[in-house]
C-alpha cells in the first residue's frame, strides 16, 4: 500500500473501480432488453441490477452503523429497509445514475464512520463473526460475481462484453 493511503481508500477504490466496470457492462446492454432473462427462473437484467444495488444499500446502511445486525429483520425486510431508490428506478437510465449515485454516497458514509469502524467485529447473517471490513468486501465481491452474469447476459444477446472490447482498445 503506497504511503498515505489508508486501507479504507484501498478498499473503497476497489469497490469504485467494480462499480465503474460493472456501469460499462449494464450501459452495453439496450434498454430494449432490460427485461430479457436467460430462463424463467432467473433475474432478468433490470432485477439483476437492482439486486446489486438493494444489497449495496443495505451493506452501506448496516456496516456504517454503530449497531451493525444482519440479522434485524429477514433478508427481504432487511434489503427493503435500505432499497426503495432501487425498486424505484426501473429504467436503464435512472438505474445507471443510481449505480453512480449510490457508489458515491456510500463512499462519504463509510469515510464519515471511518476506518476504524470498520474493524469492528459483527455477527454475520449465519451466525459467523466478521469484521465489518470482510463484510464489505463480501459485497464488492458479491458485485463483481453480478457483473460476470451481466457479462453472459451480453453474450446470450449477442453482444460483446464491455470489458472485452476495453481490452482491445475500443
């Protein structure tokens, strides 16, 4: 780590640069087919990217609080305590802004709780103890494997990944 940087800068540039990836893969897919789903049984691209960003909402909202509990409320109450800007945002425009809005509010909330915050222990949903910094890195992880099913989406679309034509060079 360069000096003068923090491992919550480290960490919070690791989510953005997931974030930013993750933007150039949802702007690649039409608005057209925001509702396509590989199968019945899957999210369909508009309820994949407000998955990404109900749990995003939630981890910002619980991990910057001094009473940290995942286990508040049922998974579904608990993500719906923290997601109505993302059930609202039903459009590819409002959910691109919201992915870019919601990715800089988090960065002043957790800046605000501070570094040290984050190496408080919490309970995780099963029951496991984690700091809350693991917890965060769960969820960019968690972003980062949504972003890879976005990436198949294109690819049933037949549409190229961004990420792929970034490497080209286009």
């Amino acid at each position: 780590m360069a000096a003068g940087v923090s491992y919550l800068d480290e960490t919070l540039g690791a989510w953005r640069d997931v974030r930013e990836g993750l933007i150039e893969e949802v702007k690649n897919i039409p608005a057209g087919d925001f509702e396509f789903r590989p199968t019945p049984e899957v999210r369909s691209v508009r309820e994949l990217v407000q998955h990404i960003l109900e749990v995003a909402m939630m981890m910002t909202g619980e991990l910057s609080r001094v009473d940290t509990d995942l286990k508040r409320a049922p998974w579904p109450d608990l993500l719906a305590m923290y997601a109505s800007a993302a059930y609202d945002a039903t459009t590819k425009t409002d959910l691109v802004r919201l992915l870019e809005t919601q990715m800089d509010q988090a960065e002043r909330q957790f800046r605000k709780s501070g570094e040290r915050a984050l190496f408080q222990q919490m309970e995780n949903f099963d029951g496991s103890m984690w700091t809350k910094f693991q917890w965060l890195h769960h969820g960019i992880a968690q972003e980062m494997y949504h972003r890879g099913q976005l990436t198949l989406y294109a690819r049933l679309l037949g549409r190229e990944p961004a990420l792929t034509r970034r490497i080209r060079g286009e």
